[in-house]
C-alpha cells in the first residue's frame, strides 16, 4: 500500500468531502513531517491557525523578532478574499485573529489568522501560487 500524498490539493479536496458527508467536524494527522488538520465549518466557524517563530530577519532592527504564517495544507494561495474590493496593503498592524489571507481547495477557502499581533511585513508566497503544506506565506515582525 502505498503513503498517501497530503500535499495534493485533490486529495485533501476528496478527504474535506469525504468529512462534510460523513458529518465529521474535522480531522488531524500527524507524522514525523508535519502535520495536516482539516476542520469542518459550523456554527464557530473554521479556524485555521499555523505560525511558528523565527530567528530575527535579516533587514529588521537588531532585536526585533518575527513569526511566519505558514500553510495549514496544500492549495492555492490567496491574500484577500475573492469577493473583496478593497486590495490588502503591506505593511499593516495585524492583530492575532485577523485574517491575513487564504488557502484555497477547489470550492473550499479556509482563512488564515496572523497568530501573533504585529506588523504584517512581508509576502512570502506569490497570490494565486499553488502552496504545499508548511509553506511560508507571511511574515510577521513581532513587537519588542
């Protein structure tokens, strides 16, 4: 039996639909290299929340620290919502549940919280990028 690929947007697109028909609110797998969590939407919501601290940067004062927004699973990057008119600029204070952009999966487009407050510095990724997961998509300087 072969290993299932998580990275593959149709296989996480076949898994997310296997879940909501099944009436499952969400799934987690863990494995030496990383780690893939699907939650089903419901009356809270879905959260998706993936960041991880980093040594400084280099370009940012010396002591500053900053945090990475990575991709919680595979699929095309977005950093505003489809339906938006209002074009999100670089830099901006974010705060830890703002929004800062989406993963999407064929109809499914999971949003992306900042984790950390900060300032919203840099985009790590390219929009509309087919991301894997764990990618880095935004950095996040972090306050001293």
């Amino acid at each position: 039996m072969s290993a299932i690929d998580f990275s593959d947007p149709a296989t996480i697109a076949l898994l997310t639909e296997a879940l909501t028909a099944a009436g499952v609110d969400g799934l987690e797998i863990s494995r030496p290299g990383g780690q893939l969590r699907i939650i089903v939407a419901g009356e809270r919501g879905a959260g998706i929340n993936s960041t991880e601290a980093t040594p400084p940067v280099p370009g940012l004062a010396p002591g500053s620290a900053s945090a990475v927004v990575k991709a919680p699973m595979a699929g095309r990057f977005c950093v505003e919502h489809p339906t938006s008119a209002a074009p999100q600029n670089l830099p901006r204070s974010v705060s830890d549940a703002d929004i800062v952009g989406f993963v999407g999966v064929g109809h499914i487009l999971l949003p992306l919280r900042a984790g950390r407050s900060g300032v919203l510095t840099r985009l790590l990724a390219e929009p509309g990028a087919l991301v894997g997961f764990g990618d880095p998509l935004f950095e996040i300087e972090l306050p001293s």
